[in-house]
C-alpha cells in the first residue's frame, strides 16, 4: 500500500517539465513578431522604400476615383476653403486691411496647414483602418504612417501648382527665395510625420481619437495665423509674454510663415519670429526623432488584441 502511495511523487520527481526558454535558446526559436532593434527597424523600412512610395501613390489615385472630376478635386478642396475663410475672415470680420497681398497669403496658409492637418487624420487611422493588411502580412508597421504623410505630400505639391498660379495672379513675381520651398516642406514633411506616428500608435489602441481630433485640429488652425497675421496682432495687441510666445513658436505658424516668407515678396524677414528656422528644425527634430522611437516602442502590439 504505501508503495502505490509513494509512486505519484517519485515519478513527479523523476520526470521534470522541460524550461519553454531553455528549449527555445537551444533551438534557435525568436518570439513571433518581436520588435527588431531600431537601427535593423530602419534598414527594414529602406528596404521597403518602393512599397512605401507605391502605397502611397496607390492611395492618392483612388481618392477621387469615384468622383466625376477626378484628381481635380485635389486642388478644388483646399481652393473652395480658401474661398470661404476669404469670404468670413477676409470679407466679413475685415481681417484682409492689415495685410498686403491678402489672398496669396491666405491660399499659402490655408494649403501648409491643411498639410499638416491631412498627414495628422491620415495617421491616426493609419493602423486601425489597415488592420487587414497589418495581420496578413509581416513588414514593418511605421511604413503605413509614413506612406500616408507621403500622400499627403504629393497632394500638396498638386496645390503648389495652383498657388504658383494665383501669385502669378496677384502680381508676385518668382524670386531667388522660392527655391526655400524645398528646405521648408522638408523640416514639415519631417515635422508631419513625427505627429502622425504619433496619433497612429494612440489611433491603434483609441480608436475615438479619430472622432476627437477634428476639433483639435480646428483650434489648432485658428491659432496658427492661417486667416490673419500674428504679427499685426502681437503689435495691436498687449498679451501676456507667455501667450505672445506660444502664438510665435507654435510649430503649423513656424512652417506657414516661412512658406510665405519664400513666396510673397511683401511677406518681409522682420515679420518672422525670432530664431525662426531654428525653431523649424527643432520642431522637425522633436517630431521627426522622438514620435519614430514612440512608435518602434510598440511595434509587436500593431494588429493584437
């Protein structure tokens, strides 16, 4: 009797349950979806490099597939905005008397900061509106992201065409200050992509921010000068010093200044905040840098859950 009794717990003790890690180690068996380290991260991005450019020109077509107009629609969007704040801001609340060239100052505001704010909406549902494509396939998910700021970008420079025309329009002439387009849209490009990797990791796990960023993005715009000139209203005005520099160094008011800085030739160099382009860079840096690694931090939770 005590015999069968003793049995159980001398084979218990026999026969022990191997480690799962130690047969992993002795295998060669990595975690299905770990997140790579950041410098292999980028090379796996540069190597999908051509996806990315694709996906992103892919998406840009079929925007408007379904409408009459076609591509079209791409330059009339944030032409018909600029229309309407023209016809409130410019019109109605009179906001066009302290600034010369008013409507090229307007059409530049109106389309840098819908930039902004399309690369924004685009990466909040970058992940969670791709979930498909996040589950069926294994790449690295900042390629989703950043291919929608990238199609941003291109709707932009299809807007730059059009804005090119109303300067030439209104009298601004081509000047040798054009040519700081290219550094400007890249520090922003850089500056988008950063938020948009941003909103796509929280995207991913909220999807409500989607419902919510709207009315961010709204206020945001009425802040940023898109309508009216900062500067004329920082000299009319007594605010607070804080105010005053927040108003100045707020990142879509750096990028839309500058942009009319290289474009309108009566958008004077004293009309800039100070340490303007230090600023740009900073912001690009911020953004750029810091929302990558934001993101990379939760590569292997993408499409889980």
């Amino acid at each position: 009797m005590s015999q069968v009794l003793d049995a159980p717990s001398r084979t218990a003790d026999a026969v022990a349950a191997p480690d799962p890690a130690e047969l992993a180690a002795q295998y060669g068996l990595t975690v299905s979806g770990a997140r790579p380290t950041l410098p292999a991260y980028v090379r796996q991005l540069w190597q999908r490099r051509h996806f990315i450019t694709a996906f992103a020109t892919a998406k840009l077509t079929a925007q408007y597939s379904q409408a009459k107009l076609g591509q079209v629609w791409q330059v009339m969007t944030p032409l018909l905005n600029a229309a309407v704040y023209y016809f409130i801001f410019g019109v109605l609340m009179n906001t066009k008397h302290d600034v010369p060239d008013y409507v090229p100052f307007l059409v530049t505001g109106v389309f840098i900061f819908t930039f902004t704010q399309s690369s924004v909406m685009a990466g909040t549902r970058a992940i969670a509106g791709s979930l498909g494509l996040v589950r069926a396939l294994h790449f690295p998910r900042a390629a989703l992201p950043i291919s929608y700021c990238l199609q941003q970008l291109q709707q932009l420079l299809f807007s730059m065409c059009a804005l090119v025309v109303i300067l030439l329009c209104f009298g601004v002439p081509p000047t040798l200050s054009w040519l700081l387009v290219l550094p400007v849209l890249t520090l922003q490009f850089t500056f988008n992509m950063g938020l948009a990797l941003v909103m796509a990791r929280l995207g991913s796990k909220t999807p409500d921010i989607a419902q919510l960023m709207p009315f961010v993005l709204r206020t945001w715009m009425y802040v940023s000068g898109v309508m009216w000139s900062i500067d004329a209203v920082l000299k009319d005005q007594h605010l607070p010093h804080a105010l005053q520099v927040l108003l100045e160094c707020n990142p879509a008011a750096v990028y839309i200044d500058l942009m009319r800085f290289a474009l309108i030739d009566s958008f004077h160099a004293d009309q800039l905040p100070h340490h303007v382009w230090a600023w740009a860079v900073g912001w690009a840096l911020l953004a750029g840098v810091g929302g990558f690694i934001y993101f990379w931090k939760a590569e292997e939770t993408y499409g889980r859950g």
